[in-house]
C-alpha cells in the first residue's frame, strides 16, 4: 500500500531539490513490487542484501489444534524465554489472564504489549523482558519492529498474521542469537475469519458505505432545516443539557447534540458511536460498527465529500461534520485509504490460502530468509 502514497513518490524529487545528496534506504523486507518501485523513485544506484540463512529456527506445525491453550501452557511452564502473538488489544490482554490462571507458578512472569499502552509503559514492559523478569509476553504486531532480543526460544503464533511479511517478521524475533529456536503455528480457520472480521471493520464493503453516507446526508439535511432559523452567527444546542449524559442508544435518534456555522455551512455534532447507532438504527438487519463510520468519515472526507473537524466533549470524542453539497459522481477506489485498504483485504485472502495449505517445510523456508526480489539491480546495475 505504501507505494500508492503520492508523499512517497515526491521523495525522489526532494531529493534533487537537495542537491542529490548520498541517500541511504534500509528495509527489513522488500517484495519484488515494492523493491522496484523504491529503486525507481529514489533512483537507487546500487542494492546491498543481506542473505541470511536461518537454518537454528524449527517449526512446530499445529495448525487448526483444538486445545491451543493447553498447548501453550505447556510451553510457559517450560519457563523459557517466549513471545505469543495475537491479533488484537484485547486478546493480549484476555490471554495473558488466562494463561495466568492456567500456569500460576510463574503468572507474575507473564505479561502483555499492545499499541494502546503509553510509549513509557511499553519501554518498561521491554526492558522487563529483555532482563528476564517477565519470560513470556502476550503481544500485538506492535512488539517487532525495532526489537531485537536475541535469546528468545519460542515465538507461538497464536493468531494468523495478516500477511507474509508479518509471519516472517514476526517469526524472526525467534533465535536471534543463533541457537535453537522454534516457531509454533497454532492459528487456523477461525483465527483467519476473524482477521478477515476486522479487515473488513476497517475497510467495510460498498453498502456499508453507502448506508453511512446516506445517514450523513440525511442528518445533514435535518441540521439544515433547523439552522434555517438560527441567527447567521450563532450556534445552538438540539437538546437540553440535563441529556448531555445520557448514553448514544437513548439519545443519537432523538436530537442532534449541536449544530453550528463555519464559514457559512452548517455543522451537526456526534460522536462516532452515535453514528454507527443512528446507522444500525435505520437498518437492524445490517449492523454498522464504530470501526465502519470512523472509516467512513476519513474516506469521505478524502474524497471532498465531508469535511469533519474533531472536538472533546466532557470524556469523549465528538465530531462536528458538514456534509457537502456534491452533484458529481465519485467511487470509493478514487480514495487511496479505501484502496489500500481492500487491497490489504484480497492479500490477506490470499495469504491465507498459502498459510493453510501449505507443508510445514515451505512456511520454514519463508521464515529462515528474510523476503527481497531476486534479480532486482539498481538503476547503476550494481548489486552487491
């Protein structure tokens, strides 16, 4: 995805703008496409690989194991070093209690990192780890890049990576001291539904969209009928302040929170989580999520077709959007947000299709190399 982003593509320019300095572009992985696309940008000169072999990483295939956790425990008890990777916050979180209360002589060396920790709460966690008071840690793809602890012996795969790249990465924080190491597969179908269930919260399908900018429109015109009578620089609240804490599903159908004028254009104020129940609202049978409606917002207004402006209110994030008046036509793919995002939906697809079906020995040898194009020379035609 990151080759579709235009800043990328100005950077070989900046570069001449520079002067054409000495630049230098690391990477950890480089599929062939995205290789040929930094080379061509940047104009690259030469290309230095670093061709590791990997051969002290084993694979212990349980793919689609019913009894993962049993499994698992039995590899915290062990009381070697061990990474578990999961798919979401919570699930860092909900598993790290509960292999807590399955192996609880040594639960207090068992913790969990997330994205959603604080940077200063997510350095002491690592260096925890990297001194041996914590020896097992139960985290999210946000514990890789950057870490390198060399004398970790299991990494579980507890839930699918989203991608090829990721089970590689991921893999590699396994044995980087050069001693044996194993990698378990433990994910399977379900773990693969469920990625897909949260590729497409992010990316939702053509009529989830369209159901939350019909909502939007429809909002829209209802703040526009009551600003009519509003004085041209002033702004008002729909509703009486002894409502202000009543939650979303008691109040979003019932009044807009505020309307409001910016630049002669009326606003209504929510937060997403009003939207998303107004939206399911209006259709039950089809449910609309949080994660749908703050895609919704960024895309549409990616395309010109809402201009939001975000807002704290008491302890929440409030929104304050302008539907815009568009007689034209637009498709969702004209947004790179949306693109990138349903291609990150067909690439997991496929993924999932060579994790599942593939032996044991062909997922090793993806994991014992690190993922860069073959034959790709710089524009110099060096490669070293």
């Amino acid at each position: 995805g990151a080759g579709e982003r235009a800043a990328y593509d100005a950077l070989g320019a900046f570069i001449q703008k520079l002067g054409n300095p000495d630049v230098l572009a690391v990477t950890a992985t480089a599929p062939a496409e995205v290789a040929s696309h930094v080379v061509r940008s940047l104009g690259i000169q030469e290309i230095v690989r670093d061709e590791v072999d990997r051969q002290n990483l084993a694979i212990d295939d349980h793919r689609s194991l019913r009894d993962k956790d049993s499994y698992l425990a039995r590899i915290v008890a062990s009381g070697e070093k061990t990474i578990v990777y999961v798919n979401s916050r919570m699930g860092s979180v909900d598993l790290t209690r509960h292999l807590r209360s399955m192996v609880p002589q040594v639960a207090m060396q068992i913790g969990f990192y997330n994205a959603g920790l604080s940077r200063k709460e997510r350095l002491r966690i690592e260096r925890l780890f990297r001194e041996d008071v914590l020896r097992v840690l139960v985290c999210t793809s946000a514990f890789g890049e950057g870490v390198d602890i060399p004398d970790v012996r299991h990494v579980v795969l507890y839930g699918m990576p989203f991608s090829e790249i990721e089970f590689n990465q991921m893999s590699g924080r396994a044995g980087r001291n050069g001693s044996g190491a194993t990698v378990h597969l433990l994910f399977g179908s379900r773990d693969a539904a469920a990625n897909q269930g949260i590729l497409s919260q992010g990316t939702p399908a053509h009529d989830a969209m369209a159901q939350i900018y019909r909502e939007l429109r429809r909002i829209q015109r209802e703040a526009s009928q009551k600003a009519s009578a509003m004085p041209s620089d002033s702004s008002f609240c729909a509703h009486n302040r002894e409502n202000a804490a009543v939650g979303a599903e008691n109040r979003a159908e019932k009044d807009l929170t505020l309307i409001s004028r910016h630049d002669g254009d009326v606003f209504f104020t929510m937060t997403i989580d009003e939207l998303a129940h107004i939206c399911t609202q209006r259709s039950p049978h089809f449910p609309i999520t949080p994660e749908m409606c703050a895609c919704g917002l960024a895309v549409f207004e990616e395309l010109g077709l809402v201009r939001v402006c975000s807002c704290s209110c008491a302890c929440e994030q409030r929104h304050e959007i302008h539907v815009c008046d568009f007689g034209g036509k637009v498709e969702l793919s004209d947004s790179v947000r949306y693109r990138e995002g349903m291609g990150e939906a067909d690439a997991f697809a496929r993924f999932t299709e060579w994790a599942m079906r593939s032996p044991a020995s062909v997922l090793r040898d993806r994991i014992i190399r690190p993922i860069m194009p073959d034959g790709l020379q710089g524009e110099g035609g060096r490669d070293v």
